[in-house]
C-alpha cells in the first residue's frame, strides 16, 4: 500500500469504471451500538465522559462564583 503522504508525479491513472447502482439498505429492526472511541489505540469513551463531568462542575462552579459577585455588589447599595 502507498504512502498517502506522498505525492507521485508523471503516473497516470486509468479512468475510474462506472459505479453499479446502490442497493437500498434493508432496514434496521433495532438501534445499533455505536462504534467505541479508539484514541492511540485506548477507548476514549470513560475519558471523554470523565472530561465531560470535570467542564460540567468547573463551568458551575464559575457560574456561581460570578453570581457571588453579583450578590455581593447588590449589598453595597
């Protein structure tokens, strides 16, 4: 198999044949599993979901704290 990083010069390629026409697909009875995560050759699915709870509880701490601020300039009127 070739690079495809590469690039060649002076080939030249036969022309593409004519695509037979697509079959519809039969449909599907049930809901398929998604296809898992392979990040470097792990599952990245626990990561993300772990990313996902840190940006959760990091973006609600932030909201509260600029809340706090807003409580607390109220006050001093």
């Amino acid at each position: 198999m070739a690079d495809p990083t590469t690039t060649e010069t002076g080939a030249v390629s036969a022309p593409a044949a004519p695509a037979a026409p697509a079959a519809v697909p039969a449909p599907e009875t049930g809901r398929a599993k998604p296809a898992k995560t392979i990040d470097a050759g792990k599952q990245a699915n626990r990561r993300i979901g772990v990313r996902l709870v840190i940006y959760t509880v990091a973006t609600h701490a932030f909201a509260g704290f600029i809340l706090l601020l807003f409580e607390l300039g109220n006050r001093n009127k």
